[in-house]
C-alpha cells in the first residue's frame, strides 16, 4: 500500500504534505529530524491520510494536493475539525 498523509506541526502549526509506503516510519523520521524540509518544524501529528494500491495514484494524489489549491481547500474543509484538535 502508498500512503498520502497530512501532518501538523506541532511548532508551527503548518501542514505537511508526502507521500511513503510505510506511513508509521515515515511519520517517526519527520519527527527525529530526518527529512530536510521538515527538520526545523519540531514534532508532527498524523491529521489525515489516503491509501492507495498503485504507487502512481499515490504520487498523483499528493501533486494535486500540492499543486492545486482548489484541492489543497476542499481537504482541509474535510478535516476542519481534525486540525484543530490537539
């Protein structure tokens, strides 16, 4: 399985999109500082999150959210009360 996920800095309180097939390493690597565009964001909270079968949906999936901010807006209306929770 491929995984996109949306993190939450708990520093900052921006969010984080990526894409992993091991989505609980993943997160464990954004939280020790192992991912270069995160490092300094402190530790992260999983908010939400997609599976998928095919590799190339995943990777699909995560362009539109980042690139599309139609789609980036209609997810975070979806999950409005997940971000705000601690």
């Amino acid at each position: 399985m491929f995984y996109v996920y949306v993190l939450k800095s708990e520093k900052d309180k921006k969010l984080y999109i990526g894409y992993t097939n091991n989505l609980k390493r993943r997160i464990q690597e954004h939280n020790q500082g192992k991912n270069f565009s995160t490092a300094q964001r402190g530790k992260f909270s999983l908010v939400y999150y997609e599976s998928f079968r095919s590799q190339k949906d995943a990777t699909t999936r995560e362009k539109q959210l980042k690139q599309f901010k139609s789609a980036y807006g209609q997810l975070k209306k979806r999950i409005l009360n997940s971000l705000h929770e601690s």
